[in-house]
C-alpha cells in the first residue's frame, strides 16, 4: 500500500516563530488532507489539498504531486496551535480510504 | 445531523464483555469510514461503507470485530469479548459518494477502556 511520512516527528517553537511541516507520499493520489488535532483529541480540518497551493488566514499549504510531496505553513505561531499535525492521502488506484502519517507533534511556547 | 455524532463518547468495559459504538455521519455522505486510534499513534483504518456496502474491511483486526451500516445512515462498530488492546479511540468520519468529492469529516470519537 501506499507509504505517507512526515517530518519532524517532534517540534518546539516560540510564540511567534514560523514553521514548515512536511509530507511525503510514495505513489499518486487522489486526496490529500491536512488536519490538525488538538489536546482533546478532536479532529479539525485544515486542508483538502490534492494539488496546488491554499492559504486560511496564518496557515497555508502546497502539494506537489508529481513530485509526491504536500508542505504545510504555520507563520507567527500561538500556543493555540499546539498539537499534533496529520497528513492522510488517497491512493490513486486504491481503495476510497484516506491514509494517515503518524504526524508531526507542534508544541508552541509563550 | 450538523456534523458527524459518536455514542458513547466514552466507555469502560470488562475484558470479555462485547461493547457497541455508533457513528451518525453528516446528513447526506454516503461514504463512511471507521478508524482507531491508540495513545499516542497515529489513526488505523478499520473498515469503509459506501452505502449500505462495506467494500474494504481489512483493516479489522480480528474476527472478534465487526460493524455493519443499515439505511446508509447510521453504522454500528461491535467488539466481541473485547481485550485490553482494543482500548484506543474509535472515530467515525464521513463524506460525500465517489472519488474526489472532497473532505473527509471526522466526529469526536469514542474512548474505549478495557479493563
């Protein structure tokens, strides 16, 4: 099946810093997703993101397809965003499910 | 219903005990999708519906699970003589029919305890 790896596992910022989370992805996709979710364990959708580039407000993410990876950016950070960080993909050829990453773990300092 | 809705949000059980979670997925999505989740990892598929259909079920990890989907609505995830590896979270997420339609929802989930 297909492979989906992200990077850092870990990271630690101050209050205001920006960051750059990555996800890389072995074979072509469908979907591609980023979600957010935060210390009580929700869910929160961040990005549907097969291709091209978008932006909500401090965050913005771009996927790459061809080159199969997906890049997400958190500029002047807060503590709110601490978290943990996923990217799921849907295998091109699959099955219709989403495949997680094991995520990268933010944790924002004030 | 305005987003998708898991019941019980938590649950403790006897080791052996058979235990039922429910998943309400958003008015509409035909699609229908069941993960877990232990502390500390990331999200394992369990099983999709399309429909009233369950096209991939292998990620269930055993014989002892099961879940089945009536109505396309509602889905029932069941977990015969349940073990204390099966605590975890279990979430629910939904979306519309067919390939890139976009978004995939998820509920809050539902916090099993085996103990």
């Amino acid at each position: 099946g297909i492979q989906v790896e992200q990077s850092p596992p870990d990271l630690i910022l101050q209050e205001g810093a920006n960051s750059t989370l990555r996800c890389n992805f072995s074979d072509s996709v469908n979907n591609l997703q980023w979600f957010h979710q935060n210390p009580w364990g929700q869910l929160i959708n961040l990005f549907y993101i097969p291709s091209g580039t978008k932006q909500n407000g401090r965050l913005s993410a771009t996927t790459v397809a061809t080159e199969r990876y997906s890049l997400l950016y958190i500029s002047s950070s807060q503590t709110t965003d601490s978290g943990v960080y996923f990217c799921a993909v849907e295998h091109e050829g699959g099955s219709e499910k989403l495949v997680f990453g094991k995520g990268t773990k933010l944790t924002v300092n004030p | 219903g305005a987003g998708v809705s898991q019941s019980p949000s938590n649950k403790v059980t006897e080791k052996g005990k058979d235990v039922e979670l429910r998943c309400d997925p958003i008015s509409g999505h035909t699609a229908l999708y069941w993960y877990r989740q232990s502390l500390g990892q990331g999200l394992e598929f369990l099983i999709y519906f399309q429909g009233n259909s369950a096209p991939d079920k292998s990620g269930l990890p055993s014989d002892r699970f099961s879940a089945e989907r009536t109505g396309g609505s509602v889905s029932t995830l069941t977990i015969q003589r349940t073990q204390q590896e099966d605590s975890a979270v279990y979430l629910c997420a939904s979306r519309g029919s067919g390939r890139n339609t976009g978004e995939l929802f998820f509920g809050e989930g539902s916090r099993l305890t085996v103990l």
